[in-house]
C-alpha cells in the first residue's frame, strides 16, 4: 500500500489574474480595482440584538475583518442599523430580506 502525505498542498504556480474593475469605497475601505483584496464577514446575531452585533463587529475587527454585512429579515433589524453603523469601528453593509410595507 503507498503511502499518502497529508502535509500542505502545493501553492498553484500562478494565482488567477485579477480582471480590470472600477475602484469603489465602501467606507473607508477602497474595493476593486487595484486596491488590495479586503477581509469581509458576516455576523451570525440577530442584528435587532445591537449590543451582540456590536461585540461580534469588535471580534472580527480585531481578527482583521474590514467589512462586515449584517442580515435584516426584520423591521426591528433594519431599525438597529443606524445605531450599529454609527457605533462600528469598520462600515456596515445590510442584506435586507423583507419588503417594508
């Protein structure tokens, strides 16, 4: 039986090359263009919970996270949004689930 090595895979020889695009600013976070490849994530709180998503936003800014997205499904959610963003230390992008009537 061969034995089978379990180490690190091999680094590719040449990363893909990166298309032409429109350089953006998402806060203070340029995005796009030549601007280097920026760290986002995703909280996993109910964003309604302002002082959770505000702790889970200060983890992952102190891990290098520079974006970070937050999930509406709610009115209550999408209510906590002004105080999140204006209390967050890196910009705040909402992914809103629901039609406000």
């Amino acid at each position: 039986m061969t034995a089978i090595s379990l180490g690190m895979p091999a680094v590719p020889t040449k990363l893909a090359d990166r298309r032409v695009s429109r350089q953006i600013q998402v806060g203070s976070v340029a995005v796009g263009g030549d601007a280097p490849v920026s760290v986002q994530s995703m909280t996993t709180t109910r964003t309604s919970d302002i002082g959770a998503t505000l702790q889970q936003i200060a983890e992952l800014t102190a891990s290098g996270c520079q974006i970070v997205r937050v999930a509406c499904p709610t009115q209550d959610d999408a209510d906590a949004l002004s105080t999140i963003a204006r209390k967050s230390q890196i910009p705040v992008i909402a992914d809103i689930h629901f039609q406000p009537k």
